[in-house]
C-alpha cells in the first residue's frame, strides 16, 4: 500500500528568482488616464454610478458591486470621467469599463473616512467599502471570505510567494509590517479567532525574522516557515502546510475552521481601517530578461500597461516577445499592451524572444511525472486521455474539478506537453457536462 504524500511535499523545485526582493517600491508618476474595467474580480461585474463629464476625485466609487459576492471599483486619481468603454479582457469576456482623465490635482473624495467598526457586520462592511478582493491573484472578494457558514478558529496568512520572480507580497512585509499586523489584529478580534498562523517560504528569511520579532508579544499568533516548494502558496496546500487540516472535495476553507488571506490583503484592510481610503493602487514586481529596470512598482489601479513599461523601459536591443500578468507558473499572456493594471495583477514579466520561445511538445512518454508532482494528488495523463475522448463521467471519476492550474505538471513534463492547457479545457468539459 502506498503512502500517502503530504500536499506540501508534492508540487515541484522551480528556480526563485527573487533578484528584487531587496528593491523598496517606487511610485509610478500619474498615467495620461486610467481604465477601470467593471469586472475585477471573482463574481457579479460592478455597475458604472457615474457617466461621461462627471468630475471624481481619489477614492470616489464608479463602480457599484454587482450582489454580495462582488466588490467596488473606486477611482484612483481626481479628474474627469471621459466615456464608458466596451473592453475584452484577458479571457475573451467583454465588460464595461469607466475611463477617466487625471487632472494632476489627486483630491481625496471627502467621503474618505476612517469607518467605525465594532463587530464582525461592521467587519464585514469595511471590507465592502474598501473594495477588498484577494490580491494574491485569485481575486475573490473578502467580504464573501469573512463571512463564513461554518465556524472558524484560525486565520492563515499567506505570505509563501511561490512564484517565480514575484516579490510583491514580500516588500508588503518589508515596507507595510504594521498595518500587517493591524489587519491581522482586527480580522482576529472581530471574527472572534483565536490562532493565526502565518505561513511565509524558507526562501524569504528577512520576512520571518521581521514577522517573529513582531508576534513575539500576541497571542495565538506565530509564525510558520514553510518549505519553499511550488506551489506552496495554493490554498489547499497552504492550509496543510500550516495546520495539518486537509479540505475535503469540493469544499471551503471555513470546512476546516480556516479562513486565508494574502499577506498584502490583510494589510491592506489595516490600512484601510486606518485611513478609509479605498482598494486603488497595486504594487507590482517588474522582472524578465527585456526589462530595464527590474523593480517593485506602485501603480494606480487603471493604468495602461504600456504606461509602465515606459516608466520602467526596455533593455536596448531586446525585442519584446511576451508579456504575462502574473507568475510564470500560473500567469496570462496579455495581449494589448493598452489593457489596464487591474487590482488582482501583481507583477508583470517581460519576454524577449529567446526567453518566450516553447520547444516543440513530443509525445507523452508515460513517465508519471505529471502525477507524482500535482499537489492535488491528480493523474493528468489519464485524465488528458479522459479528455480525448470526451468522456465526461471519466473526468469527474478523476477529481479533474480539483484541479488549480498551477502549471506543475507542464513544468515537470520531459515531453514538454501543454499539459496544464489540457487540464483547463478538461475542467471546463467536466463543468458544462460535456457541453459545447
């Protein structure tokens, strides 16, 4: 009988990469006008409450939450809104999306207050207001995360940063350690939690040196270093990693007693509690062999990314073949240099056309590979012949809905097969019931 492997074991050694963990951010000047798409995150699309000629200023709502499972768009800059815009995003889905010109001013919204909070509602409501969604990529609202059906007794804070390249999240600990705390502080004592744990990789020593000295003196709260092993930072894995708790099939965080937040969103609803100022600028990590100047950036939200790649310049000489808003691992192609920064992106990588070029996929060699590195415990090559075959009730017999996208089984591929490509299509068969 074969043993069964910790998710924390599993998953793959993917270089670090992490040249600017060291770089304290920069601000990028104020763009000529920013973009703000009314669907940044996991659910309902926000609805535009303002129209063309309207004035804003910074912190202004201009797009109201479509239902309880969405989240405010606010304006990141003061100026003029100059139309409303059809835009298609990264997944072919077309939205509306507000444009608005700065005028260079930056006047703070007066509705810009500290909110009042008391209890776990109130929590809850700041979190609404501040237009909070998961900023370690996923997206998913916060005011859905905090309140649970179920009873919680931990809150884990995701400070792994497995990607490749990224440092985001790990100048969030360098530069913003106290609204860190203050976040983590108010999450525990208005959802009544008694144990924090916050799970950082091994390869990010000076985080938990500064977040050990910083605990040291709260209760319930520590620290956990965790092997640096992607992807550590997916949720399932995190939780065992961190508690010992395995969610079951299909289920949520809050099954176990647990619920996540990225280090830089709980940061950010300290900060928030503190100033009232809402979710509109997002740190980014500016790295691949055609940048110029690899660096952490802050950005409003909005921007144009052809915008930052002016500000931040490309190596002379180096064609630029790709950019991906994300990790290498689990990133997007983008594929208009004028679509926007939006608030779940946080870093973008520049490609030249050596470094983009794929090899050419062989044929799958049955090596196993694939399975003994997916941190779901998945079989991607049966479920690839599953896939081939359309066979529906064979994808769902595979668990393929458990499936993360994390990339591993690509990486890990000596074919060098598209295999988490194949995995998404599969996903998506399974979903529709093997409808078109």
């Amino acid at each position: 009988m074969f043993k069964k492997l910790k998710r924390s074991a599993l998953g793959a050694s993917v270089p670090h990469e992490k040249a600017t963990a060291g770089m304290a951010t920069v601000k990028m000047p104020l763009p000529a006008r920013i973009v703000l798409p009314m669907q940044q995150h996991i659910g309902a699309p926000c609805t535009p409450v303002v129209k063309k000629g309207d004035t804003v200023q910074v912190g202004t709502l201009v797009g109201k939450a479509g239902g309880f499972v969405s989240a405010n768009i606010y304006s990141g800059v003061s100026g003029t809104v100059s139309g409303i815009e059809t835009l298609v995003g990264s997944t072919g889905a077309v939205m509306e999306a507000v444009v608005i010109t700065p005028d260079g001013q930056q006047t703070v919204d007066p509705s810009v207050q500290p909110p009042v909070v008391t209890d776990k509602a109130s929590l809850v409501k700041a979190a609404q207001d501040c237009g909070l969604v998961g900023l370690g990529g996923a997206g998913f609202p916060t005011a859905v995360k905090l309140s649970p059906k179920t009873p919680v007794d931990t809150l884990v804070i995701n400070g792994a940063e497995c990607e490749p390249y990224l440092t985001a999240d790990t100048r969030e600990f360098l530069e913003n350690s106290e609204t860190v705390i203050s976040g983590i502080e108010a999450v525990m004592k208005y959802m009544e939690i008694k144990r924090c744990v916050i799970g950082i990789e091994r390869n990010k020593p000076e985080c938990i040196d500064l977040m050990c000295s910083l605990v040291s003196g709260m209760a319930g709260v520590e620290v956990k270093p965790l092997r640096s092993r992607y992807p550590q930072g997916a949720e399932k894995t995190l939780i065992e990693s961190t508690t010992g708790r395995e969610v079951p099939r299909g289920g949520l965080p809050s099954d176990v007693g647990v619920i996540v937040m990225n280090v830089t969103t709980v940061s950010t609803l300290g900060k928030f509690l503190a100033t009232g100022m809402p979710l509109t600028t997002k740190r980014l990590t500016l790295e691949g062999d055609a940048v110029a100047k690899p660096c952490n950036v802050e950005v409003i939200v909005g921007t144009p990314v052809q915008d930052v790649l002016d500000f931040v310049g490309l190596k002379e000489g180096v064609t630029l073949s790709k950019i991906i808003c994300g990790g290498p691992m689990m990133g997007v192609c983008l594929t208009d240099i004028n679509y926007p920064v939006t608030r779940q992106n946080n870093g973008l990588l520049l490609l030249s056309d050596k470094a983009a070029a794929l090899p050419a996929p062989g044929p799958c060699i049955r090596c196993g590979r694939c399975i003994e590195g997916c941190p779901m415990g998945l079989a991607p090559v049966q479920i690839a012949g599953a896939f081939q075959k359309k066979d529906v009730a064979a994808l769902t017999a595979l668990q393929v809905d458990l499936c993360v996208l994390c990339g591993t089984c690509s990486y890990v591929c000596p074919a060098k097969r598209p295999v988490t490509q194949t995995m998404s299509l599969a996903k998506e068969l399974q979903r529709k019931g093997g409808k078109k």
